[in-house]
C-alpha cells in the first residue's frame, strides 16, 4: 500500500491522478489519500491545485461572467480539494448553472445510444472537443465513430441543477 505524502499514512486508496503544485526538491508531491485531499491539506501543503480552467491564468478581474458567478466554496473545492479525474490531455471540468457540474465518468457509443435522456441532451448542444464547443454538426452516425474508436475517450458529467448531460471528448 502506497503512503500519502501529506499524512504518511498507508491507506487502500491514494490519488496519482495530477496536482499543480510547488515543486520541492527531493520531496514526492503524490500520492495523497482521499482524506487529505478532501480536507484541503494536501493543496495547502503544496500550494497547489487539482483541477483548473483556462481562466486560472488570468486576472481576477478578467474571469469570464460564468465564472464568477460561481459560488466561491463550490469553486474552492473543485480546485482544491477535487481530485482530477484520469484523462489523455489534462481535464476539463464543466460548469453548468453556475456551478461544478458531477462527474460521471468515461462512457463508450453504447452507454450513449442506450439511454434516450444522454443521447437528446448530447445530440442537441452537448458535446465538447478537449474543452472546446464541437462546431461541426453532431449526428448519431458522428457520434457513434467518435465513441467507438479506441484512441477517443468520451467523459460525461451532468449538471447539479438542471440534470442535462454534457460530454468532452478527447483524442490522442
Ligand atoms: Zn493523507
Ligand atoms: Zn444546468
């Protein structure tokens, strides 16, 4: 069992999915345990953070209007104490109402087709290519090769508040 670099306890479960923090020479910054991330201490301990936007980079002052409106605790612990989820090229955690949308995890074509709720809500506006809005126009056939090939990966997450489903797509 692996220690977490924050408590040094041995525990079952522990996070090497991908932290932003300041670098220490000689001291690993992972693997933290669920509970240090949760509690914070693993992002203060390093000053960093789990998951980030583009906006991160930014002033305050220039944080895009949806950004802002979203509640302050609910950001923080996205950002903070959140672990990233697994993906090819970084993550992209959507905001839907004003807030952190839930993570539901990799799906396949299959997942999709079978279910009429996620295939309507993604067939209408709801997919995403590596965190940029898909221009092209979305069709079941498009969707069916994008999700069926090997080297793309679909994350889908749904919104806390309206329920609609939104997909990111990723490709190596
Ligand atoms: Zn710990
Ligand atoms: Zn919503």
């Amino acid at each position: 069992m692996a220690r977490c670099s924050v408590c040094n306890q041995r525990t079952g479960y522990i996070d090497t999915g991908g932290f932003h923090g300041r670098f220490r020479s000689g001291e690993p910054l992972q693997p933290f345990c669920p509970w240090c991330i949760a509690n914070g201490k693993a992002a203060e301990k390093y000053d960093g953070y789990f998951n980030y936007f583009s906006f991160l980079a930014l002033e305050e002052s220039d944080l895009p209007a949806h950004i802002k409106k979203i509640p302050e605790d609910q950001l923080d612990e996205l950002v903070f104490r959140t672990p990233r989820y697994s993906s090819l090229q970084g993550t992209e955690w959507f905001i839907h109402c004003h807030s952190p949308c839930i993570f539901l995890g990799k799906t396949k074509w299959v997942a999709i087709r079978n279910n009429p709720d996620i295939f309507n809500d993604i067939n209408n506006d709801g997919v995403w290519f590596n965190g940029r809005k898909s221009e092209e126009e979305l069709d079941a056939g498009w969707l069916e090769y994008w999700l069926t090939n090997e080297e793309r990966v679909g994350y889908l997450f749904k919104c806390f508040h309206c329920g609609k489903y939104l997909l990111n797509v990723e490709y190596t």
